[in-house]
C-alpha cells in the first residue's frame, strides 16, 4: 500500500520568510561585527568610531548596540560614555574557556609528565594571553603562574605563538600597541621574522626574555569557537638546554593530539 511522503528537499519558504531569513542573519553578523571590534578596542569606542570601524551607518550602529545593551553585552562607561564589551559577554566567554579547558586538562597533565615541567594553557584576549590552565612538573624547580594571570604578547612564548597565527597586519597592531603602551624601542623588523619563523616551525620560545631566569617553547591552535589559545612548558633557564628537546618533541605530539581533538569537536558539533 503507498505511503505519503512529503519530499521536504523540494519545499521552499515563501519569499517573505525567506526575506526575513536573509535579514536576520545579516543582523547577526552585523552585531558581531561590532563586538569584535569593542573587543579589539578594550579602552571603548564611540558609536562614531563604531561605525567607521564596521562600515555601517551610524543609525544602524546606534539601533543594534542598543538591542545588545538591551542583552548586556555592551555597556556605556559611566566616565566618559565610551562602550565596551559587557558583563553577558564575559560569562559566554568563560563557559567557552571552561569547556576548553576540560578538553586540555589531559593532555596538560600528560606533557607534564613526560617533560616533568610546568604545562600552561591561555587564551589570546584583546591585547594579552590569559591563563586558563595549569599542570605542575614533577621537579622542585619549577615556574607556576596564577589563574587568570595576564601576560604580555611580545616577549612570551604563547603570546608570539598566538600572533604568529593572525593577519600580518592584525599581529602588527598588536606589537606596536604592546610597545607604545610600555614605551619600548624594539626591532619590529626582527619580530615579524620571528613570527614567521613560529609560523614555519610551528612552535615559539621566550629565551628569558618576558622574565630572567625562565625560558619557554608554546605552540598555539584555534578552538572551535576561532578563539586563540597556547600551551606551553616555562621552564628555568638553567636546565633549558638540557630539556629543550624533549620538550620540544612533547609540544609537537601534544599539537597533534589538539588537532585531533579540535577536529572530532568540530564534526561532532556539525
């Protein structure tokens, strides 16, 4: 006896919800536009400069910054008026930092057993590398840094491995900024080198330069969510040489089992 079915392969929305369609997602991806670039700006912006930013009309600008005041996402600062990144964002971020860091615990505790040093995990976020993670070495020497401790971009080793993955230009702004805001003189020619150097080798070191003493090698990867994140080993600098190796061979499987990882995460969620 035959059955009924309704190919839905074959049904189209009507025009009007296919109009509406069309102009949500271009809402969507106008209101993120705009929160990108308040995170790439954590002094503020004016909606003016919003605007010049995003390339949208200051009436459309000033229409969805409200609906995601309305949400908490953007806030006005009560000094100057500037906006900025609200309250609501922090908290998704945080349940994104707290689902990556469950994936990394792992593999951090791993590559702190086989290289008996430190292991850290962080995040890029705006203009510095947040930690997010920690696994301690096994020796009596050892670096340890605290949760949700900001370090620098430019004389880290997370903080290079993470810029080596943007847009030239992108890294560049953040450089300069990093320089001008601690009135440094560096050589940004032998920085961009650097960073393309950790783009070919896949892995960046801080050779005492962020602290005396402490030497580092991180490598960076994208989640799924395109945030930046890096791990990496600090280890004292007076047995770097002599662990410099296995560390290195350690972080580059570690790097592999993410990219799994990161991989299995994205099919699993499409």
């Amino acid at each position: 006896m035959p059955t009924d079915k309704t190919d839905t392969s074959t049904l189209n929305l009507p025009e009007k919800d296919n109009e509406n369609s069309r102009g949500g997602i271009q809402v969507i991806a106008r209101a993120a536009s705009i929160l990108r670039a308040l995170r790439d700006n954590q002094t503020g912006m004016s909606l003016g400069q919003i605007a010049d930013r995003v390339g949208l009309p200051r009436s459309t600008v000033q229409r969805i910054v409200a609906a995601l005041a309305t949400e908490r996402m953007i806030i006005a600062d009560s000094q100057g008026g500037a906006l900025r990144l609200g309250p609501e964002i922090t908290t998704l971020a945080e349940a994104a930092n707290y689902n990556i860091v469950e994936h990394c615990r792992l593999l951090l505790r791993e590559l702190a057993l086989k290289t008996g040093e430190t292991a850290d995990l962080s995040v890029l976020r705006g203009t510095g590398m947040i930690f997010l993670d920690q696994a301690p070495g096994s020796h009596r020497l050892r670096t340890v840094s605290s949760i949700g401790e900001v370090f620098p971009l430019t004389t880290t080793a997370n903080g290079r491995a993470c810029m080596a993955q943007l847009p030239e230009s992108k890294a560049l702004q953040l450089i300069e900024n990093e320089w001008e805001r601690n009135q440094i003189n560096g050589d940004l020619a032998a920085m961009l080198a650097d960073l393309g150097e950790i783009r070919h080798s896949g892995l960046a070191y801080d050779l005492d330069d962020h602290t005396s003493g402490i030497s580092a090698i991180g490598f960076a990867f994208g989640d799924w969510t395109g945030d930046l994140h890096a791990i990496s080993v600090p280890i004292p600098s007076s047995r770097f040489h002599e662990k410099r190796k296995l560390v290195e061979t350690e972080l580059l499987r570690t790097r592999q089992s993410i990219s799994r990882m990161i991989a299995q995460a994205a099919i699993g969620g499409s």
